[in-house]
C-alpha cells in the first residue's frame, strides 16, 4: 500500500479517537462456524451493539489498497498536497497559534 494512503487512514482513526469514537482495528474475516463477522477475535454483531438505534457513520478503509491518492489544491494556499489537510496551511497554523 502506498504510504499516503496509509497515513491518511491513520489520521482518520486518529481523529476518531479523539473524538471518543469506537475505532477498532484488525483482519476482517468470517467465522467458520457460525458465519458471523470477524475483527481478529472480535465479533462485529457484539461490538456494533453498544451502538443500537442510535445514528451513526461507519467507515472501512483498507490498509491493503493499492490505489494511489490523487492530489488535492489547497483552497486556502493553492498548494497542491496529498492527504488530509494541507501540511503548509497546517505548519502556518501550528506555527501562530504557538504549539
């Protein structure tokens, strides 16, 4: 997988994390006995339940994609970067707000 595509999916489960969000992580697969979803030794139906009848986003995102991630402009700078936010525009942030 290219290491951008990578990092993006890492930055996204970062920011779910911050968010207190229900970030898990692992091999999906199916169990051969019942059928039943698998996150390594997680079963999917268990987990997702402390979510019932509430609203929510569920994103998959494949660490093993091999596609590359097309560039994006910058509508604040106009630089032309990959991934989740402009590193410039992130930089000029970092650098006025004193972190």
């Amino acid at each position: 997988m290219p290491a951008n595509r990578k990092a993006s999916v890492r930055e996204l489960a970062s920011a779910a994390y911050e968010l207190d969000a229900g970030v898990i992580e692992g091999r999906l697969r199916r169990s051969a006995e019942d059928g039943r979803w698998m996150l390594d030794d997680v079963k999917l139906e268990k987990w997702l339940a402390k979510y019932n009848d509430q609203e929510i986003v569920l994103i998959a995102a494949s660490l093993e994609d091999e596609r590359p991630i097309p560039p994006k402009i910058c509508r604040t700078c106009g630089n032309e970067y990959t991934g989740i936010e402009c590193p410039r525009c992130r930089e000029a942030r970092i650098r006025l707000r004193g972190r």
